[in-house]
C-alpha cells in the first residue's frame, strides 16, 4: 500500500531522501488540455518501460473490493507533471503502474567509498571455440552459425 500526501503530513512518515515514486502513463497525457479527470490507461510498452514512467505523487488510494480473489485492490490518484510542465492528476492509476525507485545516482553502486575489485576470471572456463572469435567473424555473424 503506498502513502498518500495527506498520509505523509497527518503520519508524520516519510519514504527516505534517496526514494521517489514514479508512474508508468501513456504520454498522451502531454497533449492535455485540461489538467483535471484524466483517467489511467492500459498502454503497450513498444521500446523501454522507462520512456513511460515519470515523477509523481500519489494524492489519494481508492480502495475496491476483488469479488472474484475476495481481497482489496487499490487504485491511486496521482500528480504528474506532463512535458509541458503542468501538474494533472491522473487518476484510477493500478498498484503495479506504480513503483517507489531510487533517485537519480543515489543506488549504491553511486557510493564514492563503495567496495570495488577487478573479478579475475580463469581462461580455463571457456571452451576453445569461444576465444579469439576476431579473424573469425564476418559481416557481423561468426562462422560457426548454421542457418
């Protein structure tokens, strides 16, 4: 269950400086007019999931009861800002259109202090068939696959 704003004022809870919470929208939401009532939609990912996630803050989780599973399902309504830098609220977002990620270069693999060691990896391992491919390749394809 994400926290909603109101949850994070009255609750006094926060997600850590280095969480942020981005939902995956169709882009169309660039192209809005109006700012108020846009409803989620289902979207095909064509390419990268990530060119149709985008910043926001959930404002308010609606909660339905599942007939079928006999549990609650919860839906949010989020603030997000389209390309043309007005806020909108989007609502009926799913839970899984939702996800609470690192910041930009704030993961630990960012850490200046972060352990780092070169990973020896014996000769030995690899078949004789995988080394020195170079002379062997051409337009691209190596010579031992078959159509």
């Amino acid at each position: 269950v994400l926290k909603t704003e109101t949850e994070f004022i009255f609750e006094n809870y926060i997600y850590p400086e280095n969480a942020m919470t981005i939902c995956f929208v169709d882009n169309r939401i660039d192209d809005r007019k109006d700012l108020i009532g846009a409803q989620w939609q289902s979207y095909r990912i064509i390419s990268d999931r990530l060119t149709n996630s985008r910043p926001c803050e959930v404002v308010q989780r609606i909660t339905e009861f599942d007939a079928e599973t006999g549990k609650d399902v919860y839906y949010y309504n989020a603030r997000i800002e389209n390309k043309k830098g007005a806020a909108l609220v989007v609502g009926g977002i799913p839970r899984d259109a939702i996800e609470i990620v690192n910041k930009s270069y704030t993961s630990d693999q960012h850490l200046r202090n972060g352990f780092r060691h070169p990973i020896h990896i014996p000769d030995e391992i690899f078949p004789v068939e995988w080394k020195n491919l170079g002379s062997e390749i051409t337009d691209g394809v190596h010579n031992s696959v078959k159509d």
